[in-house]
C-alpha cells in the first residue's frame, strides 16, 4: 500500500506561470481588453481573403481560352500593399476595421484589373481565331493545298528515280521540262536501248533513246552517246509527237516508233507487228513503274 496522501489544503499552488494568468479575477481589464481587440482583425481578415478568392475566381472563369495564364504574372505586379510589406497595427479600437476595410478594396481593384486584362486577352485570341477562320483565309488555304501536295509529291518522285532508275535524274529533270510524264520517258528509254547509252540500231539510231543523227541536231543533240543530250532531245521529240496528235500518248509512242506518217496514214497504232509489240512495252513498263512509285508514296504516308 502507498503512504498516505498529504493534505495540501490551505497550501498555495506552485506554478511558473503567473497567477494573473491563470484566474479571471486576477487578469488586469485593460490587459484583458487589448487581447479581446488583437482578435476582432483575424475574423475580418478571414473575411478579405474570401472576397478576394471571389474576385479572382470570376477573373479565372472568364479566362475559360487558357489566356489566364498571365494571372501569375498580374498578381505580381498588382501585389496588394498588405501583402508588399506588413504594417504595424494601428492605435484605437477602430483603427484595425479601417485598414482592413482598406485592404479588401484594395484587392477587389486587384481582381478587377486581373478580370479587364484577362477579358482582353480573351478578346484579343477571339479576334486572331476569326481572322484565321475568315472565309477569304480558309479559301486560300484550300485553293493552296493541292500545289504544296503537288510540290511534296514531285520531290518524292524525284528522289525515287534518282534511286531506283537508271539515269533517273535526268529522265525527271527533261520530263518535267517539257511536261511529261516520267514513268512515259523512263518507261521509251527501257524499251529503245535497256539503258544502254551506247547502244545503236541498224538503221542508225544511237543512244538511249535511239534517235538517228539528223534528228538529234534537229533538236540539239551534237553528241548522242552523251545521256544528257540524248534524253534531252528525245523527251523534245516525244513532247512534239504528243503535241501532233492531240495529247494521244498511244499515237505518239507508235510514231516514236514507226513514224508519224504510218500513224495518220491508218488513223492510228499502224498494223506492223513490231510497233503493237513496242507500244505494248512502253505502256507495260510505264504502268509498272508508276504502280511501284505509288507504293512508294504509299509507304512514306501517314
């Protein structure tokens, strides 16, 4: 069993805090009001962060295009005095209310610049959607999409030829020239010489595409063994022999082989069987190498 309680009635409490403190009697009624005073502003200033979280929120909501982003940066530079630097608190009892009162207009001012500036924002990207969207602007967009398609196209086409044809690239470069299909010339070059640039006929012809002297000079050949000549002055001559026929590209791949008389001379691919046999060909390969540039395109898609 423990020892015996001690009666401390009668005995005064020991404590380190003063007695003041702890009995209401003995607090000091001005010490007492003082602190009474010290609170009132907490309620208040609890009350200034709620209207000025109202305000901002309204500023937020009409930013709704994400222009609001430059909320941050307003806030910095219409950083409130209360919240620039702390100031001490003023005498009297009224004193605390005023400046309060003073610091939630100050930030209902805040909130109301941040809300014009980011309306204008609102405006200002609003206004740039309906210039591009303007029918005139969409309109040329359109109308520019297909000559951008044509230029991306054409520099895949040229980069196919260089690559996978034989003297591709000035097969291209002489078709585009004089508004040829490139499939159409590589397609006379195979069937006339196998892309052979020294290769010669019996009857004269020489070089790839396997025309006779006279004509080469005709169009500005001097050295018809030389590829770029040659290519140069066949790709003339098949775009003339086009031309002769109205745009008949079966009528212009028989004169290119037998002559430009036989084919108006029989209203057509003339009976012979060499030149069916050499238009068959031409088309053959011509259709060959555009279904194998195609499923290069095709492969380079999305």
């Amino acid at each position: 069993m423990g020892g015996p309680i001690a009666n401390n009635r009668g005995m005064e409490p020991k404590t380190s805090r003063p007695f003041q403190q702890r009995f209401l009697d003995g607090y000091d009624r001005h010490e007492l009001r003082e602190e009474v005073e010290k609170v009132k502003p907490r309620r208040l200033s609890g009350l200034r962060k709620k209207y000025a979280s109202w305000a901002l929120g309204g500023a937020l909501a009409i930013g709704g295009m994400g222009i609001p982003l430059k909320v941050g940066k307003m806030l910095t530079e219409t950083q409130t005095p209360a919240a620039a630097q702390q100031r001490p608190p003023a005498a009297g009892n009224a004193e605390p209310e005023k400046t309060t009162t003073r610091q939630i207009a100050s930030d209902v001012d805040a909130a109301q610049k941040i809300t014009s500036e980011v309306a204008s924002g609102v405006a200002n990207a609003a206004q740039d959607v309906a210039q591009t969207l303007a029918p005139s602007n969409v309109a040329q967009k359109v109308a520019q999409a297909p000559q951008q398609l044509n230029v991306m196209t054409d520099q895949v086409k040229e980069s196919f030829f260089k690559s996978q044809v034989p003297f591709g690239s000035i097969i291209f470069s002489e078709a585009k020239k004089n508004n040829l299909p490139p499939e159409l010339v590589a397609a006379v070059v195979h069937t006339e010489s196998k892309f052979v640039p020294t290769a010669r006929s019996g009857a004269g012809a020489v070089g790839l595409m396997q025309l006779v002297p006279k004509t080469g000079r005709w169009l500005g050949a001097r050295n018809l063994t030389d590829p770029g000549q040659n290519i140069m002055a066949g790709a003339k001559y098949l775009r003339y022999l086009v031309d002769r026929f109205d745009g008949n590209t079966q009528k212009a791949i028989a004169a290119y082989n037998a002559g430009e008389g036989n084919v108006r001379r029989f209203g057509g691919v003339p009976p012979f069987r060499e030149t069916r046999n050499y238009v068959n060909r031409v088309q053959d390969f011509q259709r060959d190498l555009g279904a194998r540039l195609d499923n290069h395109l095709a492969e380079l898609g999305p």
